[in-house]
C-alpha cells in the first residue's frame, strides 16, 4: 500500500506518542508537525520523554526537519486550523491532537485546506461525520468520513466495559469513577483559574473533575441512554489511570465468572484491544500498555449480591494513540478496497 501522508497538528503527549509508535511504520509517513514549540524542543521532548524514556534510536534534528528511519518531517510553526495549506504538502490525514479544537466549524478548516480527512483525539462538541471507539463501532467506518473524532481514552475503556458487561449479564443502572492521572493543563502551584478546583497543584492535590464520557456512551451506545453517570478525580501521578465502575446487573455473575468473561475475550475478540492481569498491578505498570484497557482480575468485587464492582487500568496517552493510528491504516485498506473494485 502506498503511504499515508499524516501531519500531526499538535505535539504535545498525543502528538509525540503518535509520533513514536509510528515512524517506523512503512504505511505511515509523517509530512509534517505543527506546534507552537521551537523545533529544538519538540525534538528534545521527543527523543527524551520524562514517562516513556530515551529513545531507542537517534532521531536527528536538521533545520527544521526531524529525521528519522528515512522520514523527513517538516515543523512548522504552530496557528489555527486553516492556516497551513495542507494540500502543498500532500497531507492524506491531519490529526488534530492539541485538545483544544473541539467545534466542527474548527475541525473542517484543516479539510478546507487540503486535508482529505481530519481525526481528533478529543470527544467534539458537535455532530462530526464519524465517532470511533475501535472495538464498539469500527466496523462503521466509511470511506466518505472526513471529520473523525475518537473520542477519549477515558470513554473508550467504559465503552468497552459496558459492553462486555452489557453483552453477558445486561447492565440495568452503571456509575463510574476514572481516577485519572493529571494533565498538562493543570498548574503545578495553585493559579487563579476560572475552574476553581483545577486552579490548585495538581502535583499536591487529589482533585475533583468532571467527565464527558458517560453523555458519549450515550450517544455511541443509545442502549444506556438514562442508565450511566461519572465522574473523575486527577490524581497527583504523571501516567496510569483507571476507570472504576460499579454495575446493576440482571444477572450478577459470581467474580470467578466475571474474571473468566474477561480474560476469554482478552485472548479472543478484543485481543491487543483489551488486556487482562492478575498481577496486584499499580498506576506505573500500565505506562506504555498498548491496549485501550488492562482488566484488573484482583479487583473485581461484589456487593450485598446486589453490585458489581470492576476496575479496568490504562495507560491514558499510549493505548489511546496506538487505536488511532491502527483507525488510520482501517481507512486506508477501505480505500484501498474501493480502488481495486
């Protein structure tokens, strides 16, 4: 297959993760990155990451070219969507990943461009052409889609537990509770913010957070429209989080049989998507787990024969970026598929 020519608006944790389990990838040819930064230190961060480490191999800086196993990415500097011609640089697929566009009228200015498809790597605040959560609705992929969003890592592992659960003992009522690692937005000494909460140290404080991701399993999943609420605490560590997730089920299983559902799809159906342990893991094992989840076996609880409790872990950056480059590869095999019929 011919390459895919991929521009990463954007190279902050997403972008860099992106980039590193990507360039060596023969279907993937990163044309360009946009970002704010000075190209000496998106490279610097890029080589040398304070989470996933050095890395294994030189990564050159010339100009303001990084090259890398035969890429020459172009850096430009960072703006809006819209303002670098996509379509000069035979860009296929631009990945929005700064967080920060999230209206379609945003989105659509990087097609207005020359892009022929956009993904971003947060949930939109719109109505896009696509919403992916690789092991729900992946199949639903068109070659028509332009604006793609694959939701959070947050959402793609309740989705997944949801229905897992849903598809064995059907979920009456679910709340979930992400413990989440903190994120780049947050300030580490406290700092006047409009969201009070989120203006304290994010490296002193366990802090209270809201989360989209039961109101897109909603929308995604209309059979648990009414049944789901969340919420999130940022928690002071740098990568590892987890969704906990307390089910009202039709038919509660005994924890034995929850934990073999699990591991038999783990090994089957939704392998390299969903992982399972039974290891008394904690938040640093998970950095770097290339699965959207890890089902924690240990954790599994139930309550008064009532309640369900699971806890599944995830590394909130790494499995996230790993989905949405094997998205890109479906889209290009679609297309590919079109061209030979």
């Amino acid at each position: 297959m011919k390459p895919i020519n991929i521009a990463l608006f954007g190279f902050g944790r997403i972008g860099r993760n992106l980039f590193r389990q990507g360039y060596k990838n023969p279907n993937f040819n990163f044309v360009a990155i946009s970002d704010l930064g000075p190209a000496k230190s998106l490279h610097y961060l890029l080589v040398r990451d304070s989470i996933h480490g050095v890395m294994d191999k030189a990564i050159r800086l010339e100009g303001n070219f990084l090259i890398a196993d035969g890429q020459k990415t172009r850096i430009l500097s960072g703006g809006n969507p819209g303002e670098i011609p996509w379509d000069a640089l035979d860009v296929d697929i631009v990945i929005d990943a700064t967080g920060k566009y999230q209206d379609v009228a945003d989105l659509q200015k990087h097609i207005d461009a020359g892009a022929k498809k956009v993904i971003v790597a947060v949930s939109p605040k719109d109505e896009v052409d696509r919403v992916i959560i690789p092991g729900i609705n992946d199949e639903d992929i068109q070659v028509s889609d332009q604006i793609i969003s694959t939701t959070s890592s947050t959402t793609q592992v309740l989705a997944l537990m949801l229905k897992i659960l849903d598809d064995h003992f059907d979920v009456k009522r679910a709340m979930m509770t992400t413990v989440h690692a903190y994120t780049s937005d947050q300030p580490l000494a406290d700092s006047a913010k409009s969201d009070l909460r989120r203006s304290r140290s994010a490296v002193e404080n366990i802090i209270p957070n809201y989360t989209r991701a039961p109101e897109w399993i909603e929308k995604i999943m209309p059979q648990f429209e009414g049944k789901i609420a969340g919420t999130a605490f940022n928690v002071p560590v740098a990568d590892g989080s987890a969704v906990d997730l307390t089910t009202d089920l039709e038919r509660l299983p005994s924890v034995e049989e929850m934990n073999a559902v699990v591991q038999k799809i783990a090994e089957g159906s939704l392998k390299n998507i969903v992982g399972y342990t039974d290891d008394p893991i904690v938040s640093s094992d998970v950095i770097g787990c290339t699965e959207t989840m890890l089902y924690d076996a240990k954790a599994t609880m139930i309550t008064a024969n009532k309640l369900l409790k699971t806890v599944c872990w995830y590394d909130n950056g790494w499995g996230f970026s790993a989905r949405i480059l094997e998205l890109i590869e479906a889209y290009q095999k679609l297309e590919n598929e079109g061209v030979k019929s």
